[in-house]
C-alpha cells in the first residue's frame, strides 16, 4: 500500500500531487454530466470543480484532531477527499459518493493502483435518490438546488438524536446561507482559511443536532395537514421568523397546492409555491410563477387558494397563453385581478374572503 508523508505535500500544487497519485490529465477535466439535474453549472475545470488538496490536508488535519471516525464526501468527483486521507492512513474510514460514473471509476482505478486499502468506500449513487451511510462527518462542496435539499433531509434522519460534522465549502455564494438559514440546531464551530479561490475565504464547519426539528409550531402544521382529509379548504399559514419559513417551505412546495401571499406597495398577490427556489440573494424567494425575486420581507404568509382560485393557478403553471399573454400575478388585495404578460390586468368576479381561511401559525 502506498502511504504519503503529509510534510512532502503541503505547498505542492494539485497538478503535483494529482501526479503522485497519477490520475490521468483527461479525468481532471472531465465534462459535467449532461442533465440539469446534477452539475451542469458552469464548473467544468478540475480547479473550480474538486477541492484543493491543501484544503483537503486542512480538513484531515482537523477531523484526526477531534477524533472523528468517519467521514464523507457527498457528490466526491473523482475522490481526491478519500485517496488523500487513505494514502495518510487516516484513523477514520472515508466514503465517496459520486454520480458520475466517469469521475467514480476514475477514482477507484486510482485508488486501486496506489493499493490503498477501504475500497468499500468508493460508491456509485444518486443523491437524489439513494441513501448515504452514517457518518459523523459529512463534506459537502455543492450548489444550492435538489440534490443539497434532498442530502441534508437524509443526513438529518439519520442524524437525529445525535450530532454530527458538516463541512461546508461555498460553492456559489448561497451554499453557507442556505445551510444556516434553514437549519435549526446547525451551529458554526470552526472556520479554517481556504487555498482554493471560492466564493469564501473559509471553509465552514458546522455542528449539526436536528433533534428538535421542527420547531412545536411547524410539528403542529404538518400534523394538522396530514390528519385533514379536505384539501380543498382554502387555508393560511403564518410564520414568525426566516427559520420557519423555510422549515415550512421545504415541506410545503412539495405539496403542491401552496402560493405564498405577498405583500408590496401595489397590494396583495399569490406567487406559486411550485418549482419556487431559495434564493441567491439574501433572504429571497426565486418564484418561477410568476419569475420574480421576491424578498422575504414581503411574504406574509402560505396560503391555500380557495377551489374557484385553482383554474387559474393551473393556467399560470401551464404558461397558457391567452389573448393578453401568460398569467402573471395573482392579485387578491385591493381587488381580486388578474395581470398578464403584456401588462394588462383584468378584474375577476371570483372573491377573495379571508373569512373562509382556516389560520395556523402565529
Ligand atoms: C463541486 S464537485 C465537488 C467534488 C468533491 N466533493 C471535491 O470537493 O473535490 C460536486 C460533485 O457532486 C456530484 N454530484 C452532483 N449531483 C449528484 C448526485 N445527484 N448524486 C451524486 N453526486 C452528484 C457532481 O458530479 C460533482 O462531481
């Protein structure tokens, strides 16, 4: 087995040490993978795409410091995290999880050519969809989207009760607020410079308990809306603080049937739920019916539109295009309207009555 003396590897490039380890120049640059689904933003190059090794000593340095036992790289590319801390002969086991097979395969040729023992660790798999094993560090240098929502909700059942690591290298300048904005009990514990050029100076480490997620009032939301059997009562939810919202907003954009109510100096509109996304600039929601930025500081609560509401919220879903274009906003406040993508609005008879709502929340 091929061991490494970490001294001969601080201040070598990555190219340098790539080369010890002998991956193949091509694997460095491999292309994304073509779906939306999973990386296709614009980071092809090894540089912007895979740690910086001198990070990666960092990191190893400080889980053999905290006696951590095992630890993995979620969304690994072509494994430098796992080569790297098994040719140290790390006294934890590491796992490397990655979708693309190319970059998979590439990895565990390399580790198998410097007879590097823990092979097991190697996995190809979809973050989306498959599980992840336990660990008490997880690492995790992606974009905020699907795959980030959906690895944090598994490390969070899998973690409840206890405690784990998360460390966290920015990706495109939303990865750390999405992580501290939307879980509780995610606590910053260290923060060590970065090598690489990120979108940060640090790389973040977080220490992650959700126990206690969610808070009583978003428990008492959900249980009310899984035991309702009437989806069509139109119904209203507040939330206090930023927190809530977005506890609430992973569990409800899911359903389906939400729209938030928005509040700006023309009045009061809905914007779907549906395909909405955290935003990139602090504390907005990107809704994409209507395509708008919208701060949070002007959503005032979820709401469930009335049944004579839901023709329309179908329309806007579809793109439906009507004499005066595609529906825009969905205006329940002075008056219930419709605007359109040219601009016009038309005034519905279909009434907006708070009266009918059921209200949770504070
Ligand atoms: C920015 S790279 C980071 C690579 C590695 N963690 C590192 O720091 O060197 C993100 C990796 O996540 C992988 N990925 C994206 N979506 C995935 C998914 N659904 N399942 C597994 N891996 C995924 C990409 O293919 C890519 O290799």
């Amino acid at each position: 087995m091929k061991v490494v003396d970490k001294k001969n590897l601080y201040h070598k490039s990555n190219l340098e040490i790539d080369q010890i380890f002998g991956f193949k120049d091509y694997a460095l640059d491999l292309p994304d993978y073509p779906s939306d689904i999973f990386y296709t933003d614009g980071l092809t190059s090894a540089e912007a795409l895979y740690s910086d090794y001198q990070d990666l000593l960092q990191i190893h340095t400080f889980l053999e410091e905290k006696k951590i036992k095992s630890f993995c790289d979620l969304g690994a590319g072509i494994g430098r995290a796992k080569i790297l801390f098994d040719s140290l002969k790390s006294s934890f086991q590491s796992y490397s999880l990655e979708f693309v097979q190319q970059r998979h395969e590439e990895g565990k040729r390399v580790h198998k050519e410097n007879q590097l023992s823990h092979e097991e660790g190697f996995i190809q798999c979809n973050l989306l969809t498959d599980p992840i094993p336990k660990c008490e560090c997880y690492f995790i240098y992606l974009p905020v989207g699907e795959v980030l929502i959906k690895t944090m909700e598994k490390i969070k059942n899998l973690t409840l009760e206890e405690k784990c690591l998360i460390i966290a290298i920015e990706s495109h300048g939303d990865l750390l607020s999405y992580l501290e904005k939307t879980h509780r009990h995610l606590s910053l514990r260290d923060r060590i410079p970065l090598s690489a050029k990120r979108h940060t100076e640090f790389i973040h480490i977080y220490e992650y308990q959700p126990k206690d997620n969610p808070s009583p009032l978003e428990s008492d939301i959900f249980n009310h809306l899984d035991n309702r059997t009437n989806k069509d009562q139109p119904l209203r939810i507040n939330f206090s603080e930023e927190l809530s919202f977005w506890e609430l907003w992973k569990k409800l954009r899911k359903r389906d049937e939400f729209q938030v109510l928005v509040e700006d100096q023309n009045g009061q509109w809905l914007a779907d739920l549906k395909d909405s996304q955290f935003g990139i600039q602090p504390s907005t929601l990107e809704t994409q019916y209507p395509q708008r930025i919208i701060p949070l500081s002007e959503i005032k609560a979820f709401v469930r539109a009335p049944l004579s509401w839901q023709e329309l919220i179908r329309k806007r879903r579809n793109k439906e295009d009507g004499p005066l274009g595609e529906i825009r906003k969905l205006i329940v406040f002075p008056s219930p309207q419709v605007e359109f993508s040219r601009g016009q609005k038309r005034e519905l008879e279909t009434a907006w009555d708070w009266e009918l709502f059921t209200t949770l929340g504070v």
